[in-house]
C-alpha cells in the first residue's frame, strides 16, 4: 500500500468541477482551437509567436478569452474573464492559484490546456512555461505537455490493463492517458507541487488516480503493476537538481539506469514498461553494452530503442535553451562549461536516447537494443506489443525448433520487395535487393535471392517451412538441406518475424 498518500484535497481540486463546466460550455477543446485558429496560427501557438495567435482569438468570443487567458498568458478584464469562466468566480479561481490579479486585469497563474492523445479531449494542468512571455523557471517548476510526453504518450501500448503506475507524474499527462485504458492508475512524484498539479487534473478530467508523494520506486515498493510508463528527469550531465522536472540528481545517465534497472521489480507477471531513457556513448565502448549491464540478468524481455544520438555541445545547448537560458549570457556559458567537462571526464562522446519497453517473463533476461533513427508517423505503442508476442514465438523457437520448421509463414501485407539497379558499363546493374515494411518502424532488411525464393513460396495455406527450403535446396542444386544451410534459413527467417516483416501463421 501507498506510504504517504497525497490527496490533498486542494482548493484547486476543488475548483474543477465548475471548471471543467466551463470548459465544456465554451467548447475548450483540442478540435475547437484548431478550427478557431486555423492551420497557420495554430502552428504559430507550437512556434511561441503569441502576435497571430492573439489577433485571432480577438474576434473569437468566449473561446478567444480562454485562449489568451490560459494559453498566451494575456492579463484580461476580470469581467471577460469571469464570463468566459462562469460559473468558476474569479475569487476563489484566486485563492485556488488557477488566476492572478495584475493591477486591474486578472491573467492565469497556472497553464491550463486541452490535449487528445487518441481517446478524446483531456485538460491539463500545468505551470506556466516560457513560451510565450520570459520566465525563469523555479527548481519545482512542473512541467506541461512537452515534445518528450508527447512521444512517450505516442509511443505507450494502449491495450486494455488492470493497473498502471506512471512514475514522476509531473502535470498527470501520462496517468491521464493510462485512464483511458487500465481499470486503476497511480502516479507518483518526488515533487509535492506536481502532484498538486496531477490531483487537479485528474479531477478536471472526473478521473480517479491514486497520487503517491516520494523518490523513485519507494513510495510503490512491494507492489506490481500491469504495465508502468515513465517520463523521468532523464537528463545527462553533472549530479546536480537544477530543474526537479529535469534534473534526477544522479551523475550523466544515473537516473536511466536506476529506472531500467528497477522497473522490472513492479511488473506484474507478463506486465509491460514503456519508458523515455538517455544513455551516454563512451569512447570505445558500445551503448548497447551499457544499458544490457542496466538490467536485471533475469525475468526481463527488453526491446531498446535509439531514436537519435546528440553530440555533447548539441545536447548542452538544447537544454540550456529548453530551461529559458541564453548560451550566449556568462551564467549559461559557465554552466557549459561544466557540463562539458563533465562529459570530457567521463570520455562522454555522445548521448543516444529512446525508448525502452521491458516485458516481464520466466526465464534469462534478453535484449534487442537498436537504432531507430529513421522517420516514421505510425505510434510506436503497438508496436511493442507486437515486438513482445512476435519475441515470445522466437523464444520458443529457441527452446524446439521444430515448431519453426513445421509453421507455415506469410509476408506481411505490408511488406514489400524493392530492387535497386545503378547504371553501369553493361547497362542497369543491379546492387541490392530489400525488403521495406510499410508500415510501424518501416524496417528494412537486405536480401539476397534465396530469401526472396524463400518468401516467394510463403503461403497461409502452403508448405511449412521445412518443406519449403527443400525445394530451395533441390532448386540450388543439391539433393539435401546441409545443416548450415537450414540454420542460415532459419536465422534469416527469425530476423524478418523479429521486425515483423513475416509472420508464422
Ligand atoms: C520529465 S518530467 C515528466 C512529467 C510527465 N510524466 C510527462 O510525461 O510530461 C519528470 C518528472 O519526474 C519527477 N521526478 C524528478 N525526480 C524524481 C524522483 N527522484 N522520483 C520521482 N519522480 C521524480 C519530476 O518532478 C517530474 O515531474
């Protein structure tokens, strides 16, 4: 059972009923801003340029009052406010922390915005960032609905659980989301004002989440969750908290492989992690080798993927500017520098992120770890339930490879054979042949001939595959499949079901 509950019971809390009504009534949701903005200007709201955005919502009634109020952070007659707002009054929106006065204008304290993350509009509490007025950020400062939680939230397995824990809640983005398909959520926080924060939104949203103060997976030890999501402080560099929502404490990567390696010890049986982790490149040492070392030895089916690897000047000076810092000011250039001596010491070359899923299982942990740099649109969450099943049939495979040499495959539909020819002195040679998948990650694969006779003779209804690479055999010239031959076959046909390409019926 939880340790410290805190439900506080807010007056922010107790502020969301009659806001969420007037949300509702002036029609405060992600489709309406969009249609009252219009593509250009509300492309111009993501690009920090409040001018277009307010000469929109000038003309916008109600709706505009609301989103020059809480998404441009305007100071407002208290009298537009108070009937956009109706039947919220103004004064206890005051003592609740939601509104400020500004001399005679009132203008919010807190952001407050409408997000659909595929299960219909949900609103979200947060602090007010810099984006569209110059702030500095607090140490507590929590955090809104940033690049990183939206492609946590995209890249979250949605299938229906029982329980789900998101750890370090901030603003209560992901436990939001997780409501909308586990039976029970809770979210936890180091940070006292997040979960102030979460506790409003949930209950601006009329969701029931359970709200855990406390470092880590203490505030949760003992219990198992059917899947558990994580946007930690993940940011490499010194072991320093300048930014809670940032900053773990932990030197460079400390806090991916606390989360990575801990995780695991929540899941229930079968249960599922998603999780946003970062992983330094050393000189001379593959990153894959250091997040295996992360894992437990047992219990634990890890897929890890890089989507991209930052150079350490890069990756300073991103996040510097993400914390409303100047590179070009001496306060920021000396907190370079010590950033970048701490990555020169520890022979820090790169700093490669992603996401990493773990699926908790019987038996010696395994790992893919790979890079997944390449675009794609399609949500990874899926995805990863997929890459589990699709894992769990080669792992079985590897315990009686008969079952692979009596199963009959088929390429997927989205799979699809590209050649590519360059000119050369006798006309069109051709180099490479692939395999693309059109859909999800849009893997490829290089093939060569005998796997594209192989894939040729797939079929639902068709030869298992034993049979199939006899026929290969006798087609190649030789009267009987050699060992080596059935286990190229074998490895080549692991690797396509693996990323999905081809499927055992
Ligand atoms: C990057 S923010 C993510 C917020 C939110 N989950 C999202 O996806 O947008 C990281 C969160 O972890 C919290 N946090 C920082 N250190 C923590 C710790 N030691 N234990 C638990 N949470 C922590 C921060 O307060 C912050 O809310």
């Amino acid at each position: 059972m939880p340790t410290t509950s805190t439900t506080t019971g807010s007056l922010l809390t107790a502020l969301c009923p009659e806001l969420r009504a007037a949300l509702t009534r002036v029609g405060y949701d992600a489709d309406n801003l969009l249609e009252v903005l219009g593509a250009d200007v509300h492309a111009a709201l993501g690009r920090s340029e409040p001018v277009p955005v307010r000469r929109m919502a000038r003309t916008a009634g109600e709706l505009g009052t609301l989103i020059r109020l809480l998404l441009l952070g305007d100071a407002l007659p208290e009298g537009d406010v108070a009937a956009a707002l109706a039947p919220v009054r103004i004064d206890r929106a005051i003592a609740a922390g939601l509104l400020e006065r500004d001399g005679d204008l009132v203008r919010a304290a807190l952001d407050l915005r409408p997000l659909d993350a595929g299960a219909g509009t949900r609103w979200i509490l947060s602090d007010l960032d810099d984006s569209m007025r110059r702030r500095t950020l607090t140490e507590e400062h929590v955090l809104g609905v940033g690049h990183a939680s939206l492609s946590l939230l995209r890249a979250t397995p949605t299938r229906p659980v029982g329980s789900v824990l998101d750890l370090g809640t901030g603003c209560g983005v992901q436990a939001v989301h997780a409501a909308s398909y586990a039976n029970q959520v809770t979210a936890t926080d180091v940070n006292p004002r997040a979960l102030w924060l979460a506790e409003a939104t949930a209950a601006l949203n009329g969701l029931d989440i359970e709200l855990v103060e406390g470092s880590w997976f203490e505030p949760v030890a003992g219990r198992r969750f059917d899947q558990v999501v994580a946007n930690p402080p993940f940011v490499v560099g010194p072991a320093r908290i300048e930014h809670t929502y940032r900053d773990s404490g932990l030197a460079l990567d400390g806090a991916s492989e606390l989360v990575i390696g801990q995780a695991a010890d929540l899941l229930a049986p079968g249960g599922t992690a998603a999780m946003l982790a970062a992983w330094v490149h050393v000189d001379g040492e593959d990153w894959r080798h250091r997040v295996s070392s992360w894992l437990p030895t047992d219990g634990v089916d890890a897929w890890v993927v890089q989507r991209d690897v930052a150079d350490p000047a890069l990756y300073v000076g991103t996040w510097l500017r993400d914390a409303g810092l100047d590179p070009r000011d001496p306060a920021a250039q000396a907190r370079a520098e010590q950033w970048l001596d701490a990555f020169t010491a520890a022979d820090v070359d790169g700093i490669g992120f992603g996401f990493v899923y773990l699926r908790a299982i019987d038996g010696p942990t395994e790992l893919l770890a790979e890079d997944l740099t390449h675009g794609f649109d399609d949500p990874l969450g899926d995805e990863a339930s997929r890459y589990f099943e699709r894992s769990a049939w080669l792992r079985a495979v590897a315990r009686d490879e008969k079952l692979a040499w009596t199963s009959r495959f088929v390429v997927d539909p989205a799979t699809a054979l590209e050649r590519v020819a360059l000119p050369g002195p006798d006309g069109w040679t051709e180099r490479v042949a692939r395999l693309h998948r059109g859909d999800g990650p849009r893997w490829q694969h290089e093939v060569d001939e005998t796997t594209i006779s192989l894939l040729a003779g797939m079929r639902a209804d068709g030869l298992p595959l034993y049979e199939l690479i006899e026929l290969l055999a006798v087609a190649y010239g030789s009267d009987e499949v050699t060992t080596e031959f059935a286990a190229d076959a074998l490895a080549v046909v692991a690797g396509l079901v693996q990323h999905g390409l081809v499927r055992p019926v």
